[in-house]
C-alpha cells in the first residue's frame, strides 16, 4: 500500500490500433500479477483534449492520482519501479 493506504492506480493513453499500445498494455498486465495496482486504458481519439495533448507520444504511462507521466512508447521498467518505491 501507499503511504496514504490507496492503491496505485495508472492509465495508459493510447489508441485502439496502436501496436505499441497494445504492448505497453499487455506487458502491465502482466505486472499486475505480480504488483497490486489498478490500470486504466482511455482512447486519445474519442477525445479531442487528448489528441491534442498526447497525439506522437502514445502510449503514455501516468499515475492518476498526481497526472505524473511515468514513460511512454515503452514501458521503462525502471521508471515504473522508481515512481512505485516513492509512493511508498
């Protein structure tokens, strides 16, 4: 647990025909079973704010509780594991 005793909880912004999306998803995923966080996935294209926002980075990682972007295009592990021990 955090040090506020929430679960983590991420989104990833990406698009729905997006291979590297796909990847960054599937591979959190398979963290989960390993971590205990919840994940988001949110479409940028039903969302012109989005597009805007996040159009050449998809997919981005950011922590939902303090709009921190953790990585995009890959998920960095390190990056992942760097944001996670200082939430705690």
């Amino acid at each position: 647990m955090t040090k506020s005793n929430q679960k983590l909880h991420f989104v990833v912004y990406g698009r729905e025909e997006c291979h590297l999306c796909q990847e960054m998803i599937v591979a959190l995923h398979n963290l989960q079973a390993q971590r205990s966080f919840d994940l988001e996935v949110i479409d940028i294209d039903k969302d012109a704010e989005l597009v805007k926002r996040y159009n050449d980075k998809v997919p981005v990682l950011m922590s939902l509780s303090d709009q921190e972007e953790i990585c995009h295009y890959h998920l960095d592990l390190a990056a992942f594991d760097a944001y996670v021990a200082k939430t705690l």
